[in-house]
C-alpha cells in the first residue's frame, strides 16, 4: 500500500471519491484509512480516533439502504431468473432458497455500502 493512502490527509488537500470509495468499502475513516469509521453494526462514530476527522458530520441517511437494494435485487432476481430456466423447482423451494439468501446478502452489504456513501461523500467534500 502507498503512503498516501495510509497517512492522514489535511483538509487542504485535495480529496479522491475513489480513495474515500476504497477506504470506506472497507469501514475504515475515509481521511486516514487506519481506523474504524463505525462504532456500532451501523453507526458512524462522532469523529476518528487516530486523525480526528469529524465523521458525524457526513450524513448517509437513506443511500446506503437505496443502493444495497439495488444491488441485492440485481443480484437475486438474475440468480432466480438463471436458476428458473435451468431447474424449475416448486414455489415452496425457491422461498426456501432465495428469502434467507437475500437477507444475509443485504445484512453482508449494508455496512461497506454505508462506509462507501461516507467514503465518496468524503471525497466530495460533502457535509451537512
């Protein structure tokens, strides 16, 4: 890894959506990249304990669930679509499959989504 991405960025520099996207799929605090951003399953600490980045004042608010929705619907309804054409199998079945299957994908995607939203909106310079 290179030193730019491991060591604090002042508020001066200038900010990359792509490096605040990396560092927030991640969960860590999009300015220094060393910490945790969440201090709960879902919530963003107040502010970084290594660089001190006041990360509470990005507001994610109603994009994280947006996009984790599109991109489990995206995902289950192409594997049921797939898997429908090669082995049409009893209604019953397919709840059995695919109920479970989108809950543990949307509860594996929500956090690095929310920590990607806080990581672009870093990147942006875009606070409430």
């Amino acid at each position: 890894m290179s030193t730019s991405q491991n060591t604090p960025l002042p508020e001066t520099e200038a900010r990359s959506w792509t490096l605040g996207l990396r560092r927030g799929v991640a969960c860590r605090c999009p300015n220094c990249g060393q910490t945790t951003a969440f201090s709960g399953f879902l919530s963003i600490k107040g502010a970084c304990e290594r660089c001190g980045h006041p990360l509470g004042e990005y507001r994610a608010d109603d994009a994280p669930p947006y996009f984790t929705i599109f991109i489990v619907g995206h995902i289950i309804v192409g594997a049921m679509v797939a898997l429908d054409e090669a082995l049409p199998l009893p209604v019953w079945l397919q709840m059995t499959i695919w109920v479970p299957l989108t809950a543990l994908l949307t509860l594996a995607l929500i956090r690095p989504v929310k920590g990607a939203v806080l990581g672009v909106m870093w990147g942006i310079g875009l606070r409430s």
